[in-house]
C-alpha cells in the first residue's frame, strides 16, 4: 500500500476504538495502518484506520459487531 494507491479509511469515536480495530483487522491478515483523519474528513477522534479500497467488504465485515464505527469512507 502506498499514498498514490486508492485508499479507504474507517472513522472512530474515540483513540479506544481506533486501536481495537487496528488489531482486528491485522488479525485477520488485512493490510491497514493508523493514520490523522484527513483534513477533507471529520470525526471526534483525531485518527483513523486506513486500508486498501480492495479491502473495504472485509474490513467492513470483520468490523460488523464487534466495534462501532462512524463510517467507512474511499478516498
């Protein structure tokens, strides 16, 4: 994964969160790491957990129910 690549991130309520989902993901062998919210995004936590747009239905799918998230957003 590199920054010219399409990527999708994950948005948080809080820094907790953020990292329980850092761990999730990577355990089920998704590429992902922890990143500031981009400027053109908000939320109430100041990071957020970037992943490959290849990724999105597994992120999304490991993540469902384990973990609230504001939103799943491709940029």
């Amino acid at each position: 994964m590199t920054r010219e690549d399409p990527f999708g991130v994950v948005l948080f309520e809080s820094v907790s969160h953020a990292l329980r989902a850092e761990k999730i993901i990577k355990a089920e062998n998704i590429p992902c790491k922890l990143i500031p919210v981009p400027r053109q995004l908000s939320s109430d936590c100041g990071i957020c957990l970037r992943f490959s747009t290849l990724h999105k239905e597994q992120v999304e799918s490991a993540l469902a129910g384990k973990l609230d998230f504001f939103e799943v957003a491709l940029l």
